[in-house]
C-alpha cells in the first residue's frame, strides 16, 4: 500500500526542516510518500501513513511495461516491477540506504537523466534504466569544507590542540538511524547541488590550502554509502595533492566496510580511518543506532568489528587507525564499555581510542555526561590494558 506524509501539528515546531533540508516532493497532493520528511523530522511532527491509490500509471523499466500506482518513489514502483531494493551493497537488487536523495546510491536513469530513486516520484509513461549510462560520472550531496581544531576520531591525538589541523567535509546521507546524531541536517539534507568527486577534491584542496593544514578528513552522514563515489573522490584528490605530507582521512561507522573495499581504499590513497564501534551487543547497538531490524543491526556492528581487526592484521605499519566508542549511560553500561576495552586490547593494546561523550541531539533526550563520569569511563578502558585513550568532555578533549 502506498504512503502519505501525514502531519501532527501539536508536536510541529516550525522549526522549517522539512522546507529547508529535505529534498522531496511536496505536501499534500504533491506527497509521493517517500518518507524523507518523516526521517528527517527532529520532532517526530510527520508520520507516514497508507492511502490507497485509486489512479495507476504505467512507466517502461529497461523497456517493459508495467503498471503501478500513481504517486508513488520510483524506489518503490522497481521494486513492484520485480527489481529489490538491498540492505546491504552485496545484496542482490539496488542498494538504497539514505533514503533522502543524498548519497545517490540508488541513483538509475530517468527519462535520460540520472536522479536518486529514493526520492523521486513516478510520472505516466516515465521510461527508467537501471543500469546507468556509460559516460555518467557519480554524485552525491557534499557540504561543509571547513577548518577543525580537533579532527575526528581518526586523526591522531597528539595534533589535536595545535589550533586548525584538519579540513573536512561531510557527506550527506546514513545508512544509520541514530536519535542522537550530531550531523544530522547533513544526515538528512538531500538539497543542494550534488557533487562529482573532481568538483569535491577541488574543494577540499582549495580548503587545505585556505587553512594551512596537511590532513584532509571526509565523514558524514556516512561518506562510504556511495562506494564509486569515494573511491574517485579519494583518488583524484591523491592526485591534486602530491606531497608527501598530505594526509586522506576517512571517517566512518565502519557498517559496510569489507576486506575489499579497506583494499580499494588503501590503493586509492586513504593513509588514516576512523572507525566507530557502537556497540559489542546487538540490543546496544539497536540504542544507539535506531535500526529496528535485527538481523541488519548484527551484520552493520559485526562488518565495523572486522574491519578494525582488518586493518590490523594486514595495514597496521601503513594506516593509521582511531577507534571511537561512545559513552552515555542511558545507552550503554560500564561493564560494556570495559567488555569492549578487553576486545579492542586483544586486536591491539597500542590503538588510539577515543571515547565519544554521546548528548542529546536530533531526536535524543539523553543528559550530557559529565567530565568526571567520561574520566571515568577512560579509567575503565585504560585499566583493560590500552594505552592510548583520549576521552571527549564538555571541556574538550582529555588524553592519552
């Protein structure tokens, strides 16, 4: 059954999210029920809703007929016309993870020009290709291309309080759901011009410049949704910075980071990654995620967890690797976080660590927790026999 986006005026805001960041549609007649207001919505104001169609259009994919409902994401109307949609890029079907017209993995042809399938309605005699044409060069929706004083949770600790030590920018789109996200108009914005990765590389090298710093980070979101994408961005960027100090940061929730993408990224140039673990336990993980499904949340927690043992085991002398776990004790216990110390110190006792003070943000009502509660929580992971663990706070950073 189709969706509409219904709203709740008592729990509405005005905060403008659903006009200003969210690339869709349109209300009312104009709703095609792809639900990226309702993801995007910090109050919980929309609610998508069945409404049945009466009118059906037909649209041509890779030149057959087929009949669906009006109104409806094109996402959607393939996967009635026999072609999935995937969790996970190694599914079979079209992987479609932001779900805001962001990171434009599910991006297909539409009447001759590429658009995000996620977001995009069906039309009468709409002819879509699925394949994409051979000259297309990938885009995506970044933003920011800013200076930072402290980096992320791969940027090695002993720069962070030099003043401007990283550029960064963000890459809209999250195959995540977590109420507490910090980035979350990036998360959730799909407006905007997207960008080719030679457009981006261009960007953050005019960045590096403009701030005088060697390390260039990319995060999001979660900048690994759009592999092709990445893989360009970081190689045409290695090629506009030459120089044996340049650095290529990549941060990320290591949820789809396999054995042959970290190689894929290795070979294009990345030299430091940051992985989030959120969790050690699927119900923990469920918290701070806001993934509702189980079996995706196990396979997105265990691909991070084997991707730090990867990058160990096989690029420990050539990467550099920081480890972020988050700390808020409405979402997590301390006899975890030091379950997960344990686990970390047995991959590698000499990794950086850096423990992430989780607040309330987005759709979180979580208390901050205080320096003394994260002094704590870095007393936990250091007494498992790490050696390296920086502690975020409300007062900066606290480390080794």
């Amino acid at each position: 059954m189709p969706y509409i986006a219904s709203y709740n005026l008592d729990r509405c805001k005005d905060c403008g999210t659903c006009h200003e960041i969210v690339a869709c549609s349109g209300r009312d007649e104009a709703c095609i029920g792809c639900g990226a207001c309702a993801l995007a919505c910090p109050n919980e104001a929309i609610e998508m809703v069945e409404e049945e169609r009466t009118r059906e259009v037909i649209i041509y994919v890779n030149c057959k007929a087929t009949v669906v409902p009006e109104r409806i994401p094109v996402k959607e109307a393939l996967s009635l016309s026999a072609y999935p949609m995937a969790r996970m890029p190694q599914e079979a079907g079209i992987f479609a993870p932001c779900e805001v017209g962001a990171c434009f993995s599910c991006a297909v042809e539409i009447d001759g020009v590429v658009k995000p399938a996620c977001i995009t309605g069906v039309e009468d005699g709409m002819r879509i290709r699925t394949s994409l044409p051979e000259n297309y060069v990938t885009r995506r929706i970044v933003g920011g291309f800013m200076g930072h004083t402290v980096g992320g949770v791969g940027t090695p600790w002993n720069f962070k309080g030099r003043g401007y030590i990283e550029v960064a920018c963000f890459a809209g789109g999250c195959n995540l759901r977590c109420p507490q996200c910090q980035n979350w108009m990036t998360t959730y914005g799909g407006k905007g011009s997207p960008l080719t990765p030679e457009e981006a590389a261009h960007r953050m090298t005019l960045s590096r410049h403009q701030f005088g710093v060697n390390r260039m980070a990319i995060s999001g979101g979660e900048c690994t949704l759009n592999r092709p994408w990445l893989m360009q961005y970081i190689t045409k960027l290695k090629r506009l910075n030459t120089d044996s100090h340049a650095r290529f940061h990549v941060d990320t929730n290591g949820s789809l980071l396999t054995p042959d993408y970290i190689d894929e990224l290795v070979e294009a140039g990345m030299t430091d990654i940051g992985i989030d673990l959120k969790g050690i336990e699927v119900n923990t993980f469920h918290r701070i995620t806001g993934l509702k499904d189980s079996s995706l949340a196990q396979t997105c927690m265990d691909n991070a967890w084997a991707a730090v043992g990867y990058i160990r085991d096989h690029y420990k002398d050539f990467i550099f690797l920081g480890i972020g776990i988050p700390y808020n004790k409405d979402l997590i216990s301390l006899e975890e976080v030091e379950k997960r110390g344990k686990r970390i110190c047995a991959m590698d006792p000499d990794v950086q660590v850096c423990v992430l003070d989780y607040r309330a943000e987005f759709r979180s009502y979580i208390k901050r927790p205080s320096a003394q509660e994260m002094m704590g929580v870095r007393s936990i992971l250091k007494d498992t026999g790490l050696r390296t663990v920086l502690c975020q706070t409300a007062y900066g950073h606290v480390g080794p």
